[in-house]
C-alpha cells in the first residue's frame, strides 16, 4: 500500500522539472493525453464533535493524480476518458493521504475511472453523453462538487447573451455503484457593465432518491432516502482582475417536522443557503490571488452527499457533511508557472444549528490547505 502511494512522488518530481512547459501529449492531431497532480498539506484543528468532545487534531500529507486523453476525430466531435486516484467508496475526493503525521488510519488508495464520455458540438449548442461533470453553470461548489462525476445526458446552448443548459443523470454511490437520479434546467446571460461584465443563471437541480436502493442507503444524514429541489440563483460582477460573486440556494421540497426519519424531523425547515465571494488577480505565472468567501449553508439547503466537501472535517473517511454550516474562507494563490500554482486556503467554520435533539453542543473546526497544482 505504501510503495503505491511514493508512486505520486515522482510525478511531483517530474512536475517540478519541467515546470517551464506543458506535458500535454499531442500524439496526433486528433488524439491527446493530459492531466493534473496535487500535493496538499492540510491541518485540522480546534474543532468540537456534536457530542461536545474535541476532535483530535490532524495534519496529513495528501495528494491527487488524474490521466486522461481525448480523441477528436472531426471538429465536431470529442471522445473523452480519464482515470483519478482516490477511494472506491468516495464520489466526492479523488485524494489519498501519503503520511498522517498522527499516525491515524491513511485510508484506501485506488484508481478508478471518472470520465467517458461522447461529445457532438454545433454552432450554437453540444450534447454530451457518458460519464462526465453536469451542464450547469456555477462559480464554485456549493450546490455540486466538480469532482463528482455522474453518468447522463447534458445539453447547452448559447445565442449572444443568452444560454440554456440541461441534463438528466444517474448520480455515484462511490465511484463503481450508482443510485438516485438528477435531474438539472437553467438559463444562464451575461451583460456587459461599465468597464467590466455580469453573468447570472437561473436554475433548479432535482434530486430523486431511491431509497430501497442499498448503495444510496448509506449516504450520510439519510441523503439517499429524501428528494431535494433546490432553485439556485447565482451572479457574477467582474472587473478586469477583480470579480464579485453571490449565491443563494433554496430548497422548496415540502419537509415535516412529523417526517418518519429523524434527521428530516428535525431540520425540516433549514432550507436556504447563500454564498458571497470577493476575490483579486489570478494565478497566471508571476501573478498573485486574493480571494475571500462567506458561505451561509442550512442543513437541507443543498444535498451534501454530492455538494463541496472543503470547508470541514465533517462526515466519513470517504463522504464529506459539508452543510448546517457558516463561516469564512481565506485564500491566497500564486503562479509558479504557466502550468503550476500555489494556493493556500484557511476556512473558519461553526454549526449554524445543532446537528440533532440529543446534541450536546454545535460543531465546530478550523482546518488550512496548502496545495501545490500542476497540470500536464
């Protein structure tokens, strides 16, 4: 187990090498091989269980690699596949742990496949089909984790200002088992202002649970075992480097305080969320990014089982609990290179509420990143 993982050491390496160019393969007009590599430092501490008890503090050595290629045998055309490290049993993080500088259990290190996928892209619109990320436009990973790749049909399309993006899909139970469908529709514009520009969307994300299915009865906080319907409305200000950003999310799904399951029961009316973001520069060679986010997540706002996993320690070794929270993210990038970055982010976060009746306490945690990014 552990000679696999020093595997992803000399990517690290190589990347660091030949940091001045891309590695992407062109192997022929038509066929190309790329990818990424990540090595992370993450450290969590000062953070409280709902029960009241502390959790131990955990510093970890992680890191992500992810092959692919694409075949475009016309213009008009893409065939795509790609495989990602990560566990088997999580859809949501294709990271493993190299050290745990804790001594705690590093976890599974597997390779599965996370795209394939058929493309056809007209003038004004495409359709994808296969397994690949949904068509809908976001500024960050609140209501859906880029990392989770469903199997579907997606469609866009675009005149001028004005976008459509649609899709139906079949949604992960870890990376080999699927269950529960998805179901997304939104427009989407764009508008110059002033000197700069906005973008907006509107869209709803439909989640329809399976609960006999055995796989989707696992997902944590019974996620597999309740639809969500979640209007999500986002906009966008950007001025040449810097950019603002807002999100709210709500969830119209009927829930009861006298719902058979408990968790439902009990947050049956926490169902809004909101982000709002600044951030300056970018991560282009020489360059430096500032960025700040205040996100404001009720417990059935989005459906955390396949929403953002960052901002805390909450969940499974392999499925994040990413809602029921507020708090603020700080981060800071910088470009090494064409291909390579640094970016270091610090989330404080606490429980918006407590987790259930029998909860001692809130939650709570601190937790810092320091990723090294290189694609090749």
């Amino acid at each position: 187990m552990f000679t696999m993982r020093l595997f992803y050491l000399p990517v690290l390496a190589a990347s660091i090498l030949f940091c001045q160019q891309s590695l992407a393969l062109n192997i022929s007009d038509q066929l190309k091989i790329y990818g990424d590599f990540r090595a992370r430092l993450e450290s969590d501490f000062s953070s409280h269980k709902s029960s009241g008890s502390e959790r131990d503090d955990r510093d970890r050595l992680r890191a992500r690699l992810r092959i692919g290629l694409t075949f475009k045998p016309r213009d008009d055309i893409e065939v795509g596949f790609r495989l990602r490290s990560g566990s088997d049993d999580s859809h949501q993080s294709p990271h493993i742990t190299l050290v745990d500088f804790d001594d705690n259990d590093t976890g599974d290190s597997d390779f599965n496949p996370d795209k394939w996928y058929f493309k056809y892209k007209g003038s004004n619109s495409s359709v994808t089909i296969g397994r690949s990320g949904i068509t809908f436009w976001k500024q960050n990973e609140m209501l859906f984790d880029d990392d989770v790749t469903p199997i579907g049909i997606g469609y866009t399309f675009k005149a001028a200002s004005i976008g459509l993006n649609a899709g139906y899909y079949t949604l992960p139970v870890g990376m080999q088992e699927f269950g529960g469908n998805l179901g997304t529709l939104q427009l989407t514009f764009k508008t110059d202002v002033g000197s700069g520009s906005f973008s907006g969307a509107v869209g709803y994300a439909a989640f329809d649970a399976e609960p006999t299915d055995a796989d989707v009865a696992n997902l944590l906080d019974s996620n597999g075992m309740r639809d969500y319907g979640i209007w999500a409305i986002n906009g966008q200000l950007k001025f040449d480097k810097l950019k603002f950003g807002a999100d709210y999310y709500v969830n119209n799904e009927d829930y009861s305080a006298a719902d058979a399951n408990a968790f439902t029961a009990f947050h049956n009316d926490q169902d809004t969320g909101y982000v709002v973001s600044a951030a300056h520069g970018n991560t282009k060679p020489q360059s430096w990014l500032f960025a700040y986010y205040y996100m404001h997540m009720e417990t059935l706002a989005v459906n955390s089982s396949y929403a953002q996993d960052d901002w805390v320690r909450f969940g499974s070794a392999v499925e994040g609990r990413a809602t029921n929270i507020k708090g603020h993210e700080l981060r800071l990038g910088y470009g090494l290179a064409k291909n390579m970055n640094l970016i270091f982010r610090a989330y404080f976060v606490d429980a918006i509420e407590k987790r259930s009746a029998g909860s001692a306490t809130d939650e709570d945690g601190t937790r810092l990143r320091l990723d090294f990014n290189y694609k090749f």
